[in-house]
C-alpha cells in the first residue's frame, strides 16, 4: 500500500487540495446524469464534473481534473466506479456523499486530490483505492 493513508476530514469551509473539480469514473451514461443531477442538487453546478473515458487508465489524475467541464460525458467506461473530488471543502465533501447516497446507485471508491495522488494515473489511483478498501473490509 501507498505511504499515504486516510485521513479523517473534518468540517471545515476550506478549500482541499487541488483545481475546483470532480472526476467520475465507471458509471453508465444513465448513471453519469444522475450524479450530475444530484451535484445540481446540492448548489454544485459550478464545479466542474469529468466523466474518465476507456482510453485514460495511463492519464496523470492532475491533467484530468484540468479538463473542461463535462470532458468524456456520456462516455462508457469499464473501469471501477470511482468519484475523485479536488478543490472542494469537506462541507462539500460531506453534501456530495449524502447526496450520492440518496441516488441509489451503488457504492463508488472515494478520494480527494492530494500533491502526491495527483501525479498518480488513473490506474494506479484505482487500484490504491481498491487495496485500502479491501484493508478497511477486512478489519
């Protein structure tokens, strides 16, 4: 596993890590509206959302929350259901995962940008995120 490990997130009206952004990964097109409704929901509309395509497993996750917004939507993607959030607060944070929930789609691999994570591909993010949650379910 990585040297870098969870971190609990308080609340707080600062801004995390990173560009103002939130990456999605493995969702159907059906399912990319749906989270885009629900940030819409929650008064999130200025902050742009990145739908990963097929071809960005080997993509720098700093250069994919650089895109403009909506970049990849409507794309499928095989990859496993992620949301990367950068640039927000965890009040946000806090908002955007209680409104997921409420969605009734099934449980995503969550992360905040990080200085480290950010040179990270996408590949090597999900697959972090794959161990830290296997960690986490077997405790």
């Amino acid at each position: 596993m990585s040297q870098e490990t969870f971190k609990k997130i308080g609340d707080s009206a600062e801004q995390m890590y990173g560009p103002r952004a939130i990456l999605i990964c493995g969702f159907t097109p059906f399912e990319q509206e749906t989270v885009m409704n629900a940030l819409d929901s929650i008064e999130l509309a200025d902050v742009p959302v990145i739908v990963a395509t097929a071809t960005d497993a080997e993509t720098r996750l700093g250069e994919m929350l650089a895109r403009p917004d909506q970049t990849g939507l409507g794309a499928d993607s095989d990859t496993a259901r992620a949301v990367v959030m950068s640039g927000i607060t965890a009040n946000e944070l806090d908002n955007i995962i209680s409104v997921y929930r409420s969605t009734g789609l099934p449980r995503p691999l969550w992360a905040t940008l990080t200085p480290v994570s950010e040179n990270w591909t996408l590949a090597t993010l999900l697959e972090e995120l794959k161990k830290e949650r296997n960690a986490m379910e077997s405790k």
